[in-house]
C-alpha cells in the first residue's frame, strides 16, 4: 500500500473528507504512518518535523533498480569476503549532516510527482543530493556468506531514505546492497508499539469505538515546549495576532499554546528579543 491508500481507507472509516498523512512511508517498506483527521490535518507540517527511527535488513552483493529486493537485479558481487568488522567500521562514520540523494524509486517528489512513479514509466527522475541528520547507524547483527545480511537500526532526521543509506553502507563495504526490509518503528514519540493495524481501525468504528484510537494535538504534539494562554489570549491568536510572552525563549522557536482547558490554540513563532512574542503560524482552536 501507498501512503495515500491509507488515507482513502482511513476516509471511509472515519466518515471524514480531510484526512492526511505526516511523512511518507515508501510502499515497500512498513511500520509507523501518522495520520490525521480533521482540523489537526493542519498539524502535518509540525509533525514532519520529528525524528525517526528504522529497522532495516541489507543484503549484501545485490544491486537493484528499485533499491529494495523487488526490484531488477542490475548488479551481483560475491559478499562472503565481508566481515561484521568492515560493516561495523562503515557505518560508525555515518553520523552528523550527510548530503544523500533520495533513491529514483523514492516518494521523493519531483515537479509535484512521487519519483518512483516516474521510475516506472521509465523516465529518470531529476533528484539533487539533499542534507540529512543521521544520529546514529547500529547494526544489530550480521550473517557472513555470499549473500552476507546485516540488520541494522537507524536515529535519523527527516528526509532520510533507507534505500539510499543502504547503497551507501553498500558502497562503503566496498561491494553493493539492497534494502530487504524495511521497518519504521517510531516518528517522534510514536511507536510502532502503540500503532493501530488498518483492520484494528475498523473493527473500532464498526463498533463506534474508533476515539479510542485517537489522540489529542496535544499529545501529538508533545515533542514541542508548551504556554498556557488566558482566553483573552486565545482570541487573540484565534484572529491572527501576537501574544506576549514570559520569560525567555530562543526567536524561531516554535511553541504550542493551549489553553487553561488543555486544548490545543494554535500553534507560534518566538518573535523579538525583549520584549518576546508569540505570533500564531496554524491556529487549531482545540479539540479531537
């Protein structure tokens, strides 16, 4: 499945026209898909901005055109010289601001069109070499042979394509690599653990449960520094004006405000020196 054919089942579960999604997952891979409903699909840009983290298998001395194992095979190399120590030592550099190319079979969009799209209808995708934040790259455990495996995990900034990383690693090994699995297991502070399966879902709305699966923008929004405003406050953000602020915040940064009820205003940019204010960039006005 496509991102956007989880969005067209999740419309006709939840009844709801606007529903969106928070950072596209490739169609081969699987794992965490953020997904929201409603006015808190305005939310998408602040959600984007979280980390991620990655499971993910490659196999050794195999190229494909897709990067992944369903694709053509476009190159072969005997992996059984590789050792858990090379692979250890190649990946223990990949850490910091990288620049990486999204891989041609990515979601990666080109003139308003996925770029694996444009892959399968044979055209080559104009892709620019983009900076990344990789945290860190562990490999988990690795199998020697011809076909050596290794599993890894990944703490990595928005942006990162797992297919291109593992060309990489293949690279830096000295031979190739396909990513064989794909698994994203957590954006920000949600976990493949705490997900809910499609099928989940909608057993929950056949039994008009499915608010059991929702959360609030505010625990959506967890990862971000909060202010509680006045209701005097809130109208004031609600028609688009700056609020002040107390104590000191760094300008740029971007706060949640909520209101003395919990809910979610909207949400601002620290602007000034002193004195600070918050002025409103996506007004939510509360609620589920």
């Amino acid at each position: 499945m496509t991102s956007h054919d989880v969005v067209d089942c999740l419309r006709q579960i939840t009844n709801q026209r606007r529903v969106g999604h928070a950072g596209t997952l490739d169609p081969a891979a699987t794992g965490v898909l953020l997904v929201m409903a409603g006015r808190p699909t305005r939310l998408s840009r602040y959600l984007t901005d979280y980390d991620k983290r990655y499971r993910f298998e490659l196999t050794f001395g195999l190229a494909t055109d897709t990067g992944d194992a369903d694709g053509e095979t476009v190159a072969e190399a005997d992996a059984s010289g590789l050792t858990e120590q090379q692979v250890r030592d190649a990946v223990a550099g990949l850490r910091g601001i990288l620049r990486m190319k999204p891989h041609r079979f990515s979601a990666a969009k080109v003139d308003g069109r996925k770029a694996y799209e444009l892959a399968r209808q044979g055209e080559e995708p104009e892709l620019e070499e983009r900076a990344v934040v990789i945290h860190e790259v562990r490999l988990l455990y690795f199998t020697p042979g011809p076909r050596a495996t290794g599993f890894f995990e990944v703490h990595c900034g928005k942006g990162t394509y797992v297919r291109s990383l593992a060309e990489t690693i293949g690279q830096r090994v000295g031979n190739c690599a396909v990513a064989s699995f794909v698994l994203r297991t957590q954006i920000g502070p949600f976990s493949v653990n705490d997900s809910h399966a499609l099928e989940e879902l909608q057993e929950l709305a056949q039994q008009q449960r499915l608010g059991d699966a929702a959360l609030r923008p505010a625990e959506a929004l967890a990862g971000y520094p909060a202010v509680t405003v006045t209701p005097d406050q809130a109208r004031l953000l609600i028609h688009g004006n700056p609020i002040p602020l107390q104590g000191t915040h760094h300008a740029g940064e971007v706060l949640a405000a909520y209101d003395t009820g919990g809910d979610l205003v909207a949400m601002g940019e620290v602007r000034g020196q002193r004195p600070q204010v918050l002025q409103p960039r996506t007004v939510v006005c509360g609620g589920r």
